[in-house]
C-alpha cells in the first residue's frame, strides 16, 4: 500500500511539474512576441534646406532637396534629388549632388546614391575641380567622403581615374584614389 502511495504522490508531483513547465513556457510566449513597426514614412518635406553653422554663426554646410521621407522606426530620412554644400572659409565650397540619398537617425552618415558629382570652382589659389562618381558615404561633421565605386576627377586639363576614393574636404584637403589610378596630366 505505502508503494502505491508513493507511486500515486510521485505521478502527482510529475503531473504537476510537467503543468507548471508548460505554462511557463506559454507565458514566456506571450512575451517574446514583439510588435512589428513597420518602415513606412510618419511625414514629408518638399524643396527643403537644412543649414548648419558653426559657434560664430558661419556656414559649415547645407542640405537641400525636392523631397524628404522621414521614418520613425530608425530616425532616418530618405531624400530625393539632394544637394550637399560643404564650406570652407577662404575657399569655394564644395557641392555635391545625387540622384537619391539617405541620412542616419543621428545624422552622422548621409549615403548619396546613383551618379555623384562634386564640383568646387575656382578661386585665386584654387584650382576648380570635378568629380564624378557613384554611391558616396559622407561624414558631413567630418566633412570627409568615400566611396568604392569608379571615380572620374578633373582639375582643368589633368585626369585623374581610380576606383574608390577618399576624400577630405577640410583643409588640409586630400584625395586618396584607392586602386587602378590612371592620371593624365598637362604640362604647360
């Protein structure tokens, strides 16, 4: 009798046991499902421009374009037609332009995608210079750009091609071509 007993208790305790096992893991469940948020714009802007300036008020860069889509889900914002102006003083700005863009949530990335051309025009002790190029990444607080695409650059007669390019639009400024550089270069 007593064996039984401790048969009929031990199934008891693995009955309950094997119910509490459960609905814990029902419970655990519930919580893991998360709510989906879908990426899907919360407003637009259109023909907008972003100016940023430095503590004394002077033009550090600007950001236009026809058409902004702000997400809410990453904070990020894709553009349509951008155009970045990056200024230094004592020198002509550099602009930048794109078909498409995409900025970062905190800002410190913008992706300027499609063809991109970078233009600054020439100035006394500044030779005008052209590039042109694909999918840039740019770090505006940096004013510093990259990109790993075919790059075309022109600074009156002399030609410059590489693929990929680093770029600091600060003074000092550098370009850094990355591999297969070719230049051709006039002498007067």
């Amino acid at each position: 009798m007593l064996s039984r007993r401790r048969v009929v208790v031990g199934t008891l305790f693995i009955l309950l046991a094997t119910g509490s096992a459960l609905l814990l893991q029902m419970t655990d469940k519930k919580k893991d499902v998360k709510i989906k948020v879908e990426h899907s714009p919360d407003y637009f802007v259109e023909d907008f421009t972003v100016t940023d300036m430095d503590i004394d008020g002077k033009l550090k860069q600007t950001l236009s374009a026809e058409r902004m889509l702000h997400y809410p889900d990453d904070d990020s914002t894709e553009l349509t037609d951008p155009h970045l102006i990056i200024y230094e003083e004592g020198a002509p700005p550099w602009k930048i332009k794109s078909e498409t863009g995409w900025v970062s949530g905190d800002g410190q990335l913008v992706l300027l995608n499609g063809v991109v051309k970078i233009d600054r025009v020439a100035a006394p002790g500044v030779r005008p210079m052209h590039i042109t190029t694909r999918n840039l990444r740019v770090r505006p607080k940096e004013s510093y750009a990259e990109t790993d695409e075919k790059v075309r650059a022109r600074s009156l007669n002399d030609v410059q091609t590489s693929i990929g390019m680093q770029a600091w639009l600060n003074k000092p400024i550098r370009l850094k071509f990355l591999s297969k550089v070719r230049g051709y270069y006039e002498t007067h």
